[in-house]
C-alpha cells in the first residue's frame, strides 16, 4: 500500500500546517557564555533549565535546518520515561543504588515535561496512559515474561507493573492471536512536533537565540565554527543525537540509525469499538524487531518500526522520505497485530534517525578541560531522557553537585563503532538475523530464536 504523503519532515508536522517558516541565521561572529548545537529536544531542554537557574547567561542555539527538524519532531511520542538500557552494563561502573536511582529520574521526566507544558501553555496532545506490550506467539510470550519479571525486579515502584492474560490483554487492545502481555503505568502520549514547538518558543521567551539555517562545520575547545562565523563560547554542549556523525572527528561516535512510521486515516468510531483502545496506551510488542504504535489525537494509528536500519557511512534520510519496501514493512505489522485495521489509507510516511552508542546506552557529559558537554545515543527514548539530560547538563555547566550528576550514565566513556564497512555490515546483519528469528516464530518456532543472540553479540546489543 502506498502512502498519500511521504517524506515532508513528519505527519507531525503536516498535523500541525506543515514545516515552520524558518527563523534567521547567525548574523555574524557571536561571543557567548554558552552555545548549543543543535535545536531538538536535548539543545532546548538544556537552555531552559539553563536561563531558569541562571537567567543571566548568554546562550545560543545553532541549529543546521529548523527547531525540532529531527528526531524530536519525527518521533513516535512516547513519552515513556522508560529504560531500555542494559542495567548490567551500567552496573560495571556503578551500583545498584545508582541504576535504580536513574531509573527512577528517568521516570521522574513524565511528570515533569508536563509540569513545564503546562506552565509554558504548551498544547502538545499530552495524555497519561500505560505502555502496553504484546506477545503474539510463544516465543514471544516466554519473553515478555522474563522481561516483566526483569523490570519488576529493578523497578523502584513494583505497583506500576501489570502482568496480563490474553483476555485481559485483549480487553485493553483487541490484538490479533494475543497470548498476553504487560503494562508499565505512569507514561504519556505526545505529539511530538507540538511539543518541540511550543518548547522553542518558551525558551525564546527567556532571551534564547535560535539561530536556524546555520550549519556547525567545527566544534573546538571555545569556539564552533559555522557557515554563518564563529561562536566563541566558555561551553560547547553538543546536542546532535542521530547528526552527530556529520561532525568532523565525530563520524564513528553514535551510529545513526533509521526509525520509520506510518499514519493511518482517522478510524471511524465503529471500527475503534471493534479495536478498543480506549485508554490510548502506547503499544509495542515483544518481536525482535519490535514496533511502536500510538492511538493519536484525533482517532489515527501511528506504526513505527525500524525498516531499513542502516545507511552505509551514518548517512541521514532527505527530509524524512522513506523506502516503499519500508512502508510495505510497517503495514504488514499493522495487519498482522491489527486486521481490522488492514483496510484504512496510509496518509503519511516517514523517518529519522537516532544515535546509538557502541554499547547501546545513553551518556550525559561534560568534560571540565574542554568545557564541551554531550548529551544522547538514546536509542529511540529521547522524549522523555532528553528532558533529564538538559537538567543534569545544567548541573554540569554550573558546576552543582547535586544527585543528578552522580547518576551512572553521567560522563560514562564507551568505545568507537567500527570502521566501514564492519558496522554497517554488522547491524545489516543484526536486523536480517533479526527478521528470520521472528519469521521463524511466527511460523511456530516454540523457544526464542537463537539467531537473535547471535545478531545481539555481533554489534554488542
């Protein structure tokens, strides 16, 4: 099936009248206390802790395109305040207090993106609901388990946790051959763009300048170089996410790695009685190459998935347009989990992408030599991480030493991807690996594939 529109940033932003005009570039050669590159979640959400603790601060945003022109208004909208990290990994450098304790920041950015919604007049469609997620066969099942009593084991509040039976799993979505499933409570749905927006225009209001249409050519201890001129700056935060690889000496950092979705037209009230729904949870599924799905403001479906992981080099998509092999991809998951749904137009398609690190967990940093900061490689959960890093790069930047800078992701040094051709052949692989465990389980396998721990040790997942 193909989609009415592709590509054009997002649905998101076609939900909203279409991509913003864009506001004007770097005038020239700027001298400020602090620059930020990039004017997504992570760049915006660090200017505004930053001004609200210390108003005084000169601060500027560069940004290459326009405020939340990537993974911040391409997103799914799950604002999860979830952790999709390894746990054990972080435990090599830290404790176990110190994982549960970020877990629990983590699932601390829910209630607090909504607070500053709220005090900011940001409509972003927020609506607090659970995460859902399904098993469809055994395999599938016996992971979801093990998932759920995993979670439950670290989890700082055991009561956000519920395990259901397939019937009490259909209740909540009518899914397709569903055998069960659980719930993490205490998460939101966003729209994305929204949220973005308004979050840009609240931090303007501070006396932030985002300066758009100003691509960063260098960044170097002070200063950042521009097409626009140079940034002298006593601190650099670099906020790039899945663009990090563009940046000179950055190019094996964090991978980029492709995300796509699908919207469906708005479902009409018969067939939403068939589906159910009705608590608008965030949906995902305990597949190998697991979706992620959404019941949106006005009535529609979003899909997403990962498609084609990988470009070779990290290279990034035109504006968002995706391949038709993945939007056959995403509306054969929909089908499968959905049938009812099988027969609805695919209004818009898209993608991005996100940062991963080697070892596939997210960091907050700031070196004190160099005084240049990072925040990302949130492996598709930046919504909600990204509002904790602006808060822990605030505390960084002004040299606080509060809880949040002791959290074990904090200045946390992992390894370099390969060179090409090895990554891009190792998470090509990973991904095939992937789809076959799952066709393999689909067609009745009754153990979890053991092709999915082998593509989980090649690229260190």
């Amino acid at each position: 099936m193909h989609a009415e529109r592709n590509g054009d940033i997002s649905f998101w932003y076609a939900d909203i009248g279409g991509r913003p005009a864009p506001r004007p570039p770097m005038p020239g050669n700027l001298e400020v206390d602090v620059a930020i590159v990039g004017a997504g979640y992570t760049g915006l959400w660090t200017a505004y802790y930053l001004k609200q603790a210390k108003p005084d601060l000169s601060i500027a945003i560069l940004e290459r395109e326009f405020a939340g022109f990537g993974a911040s208004g391409r997103n799914g909208g799950w604002l999860s305040g979830g952790f999709g990290w390894s746990r054990e990994k972080y435990l090599k450098t830290s404790s176990r207090e110190g994982v549960v304790a970020m877990q629990k920041a983590m699932a601390g950015t829910v209630d607090e993106v909504i607070r500053v919604a709220d005090k900011e007049g940001i409509d972003a469609d927020i609506r607090r609901t659970g995460n859902l997620t399904v098993a469809t066969n055994g395999p599938q099942l016996e992971r979801a388990k093990a998932e759920f009593e995993e979670t439950r084991s670290w989890d700082f509040n055991p009561s956000r946790l519920e395990w259901l039976d397939a019937a009490q799993a259909r209740a909540r979505i009518n899914i397709h051959n569903v055998l069960g499933g659980y719930v993490i409570n205490g998460q939101a749905r966003v729209q994305p763009a929204k949220l973005v927006r308004g979050l840009a225009e609240a931090v303007e209001r501070l006396g932030v300048a985002i300066h758009e249409q100003t691509a960063v050519t260098n960044i170097e201890p002070g200063v950042v170089s521009t097409n626009r001129g140079t940034v002298k700056a006593g601190t650099i935060i670099r906020a790039t996410e899945g663009f990090t690889a563009g940046l000179p000496g950055q190019e094996r950092t964090w991978l980029a790695l492709n995300s796509a979705q699908i919207v469906t037209e708005p479902v009409p009230d018969a067939l939403w009685e068939k589906i159910g729904w009705a608590g608008y949870e965030l949906l995902g599924d305990a597949a190998h190459a697991y979706c992620y799905a959404q019941r949106t403001r006005e009535g529609r479906i979003t899909m997403g998935g990962r498609g084609v992981p990988y470009r070779y080099g990290s290279a990034t998509d035109v504006n968002g347009q995706t391949q038709q092999a993945t939007i056959d991809k995403l509306h054969a998951i929909l089908k499968r989990l959905l049938p009812q749904a099988a027969h609805l137009r695919i209004d818009h398609a898209w993608c991005g992408v996100l940062g991963v690190p080697r070892d596939w967990c997210t960091t907050v940093g700031l070196d004190p030599k160099t005084r240049i900061g990072w925040a990302g490689g949130y492996v598709g959960l930046g919504v909600s991480s990204s509002n904790l890093s602006g808060r822990t790069l605030t505390d960084l930047v002004l040299g606080q030493d509060t809880e949040l800078v002791r959290l074990p992701w904090v200045n946390r040094q992992v390894r370099k991807w390969e060179p090409e051709p090895l990554r891009w052949l190792g998470v090509h692989s990973m991904y095939q690996l992937y789809r076959i465990a799952d066709e393999r389980e689909e067609r009745g396998l009754q153990h979890s594939s053991r092709l999915a721990a082998i593509a989980d040790r090649i690229t260190g997942h």
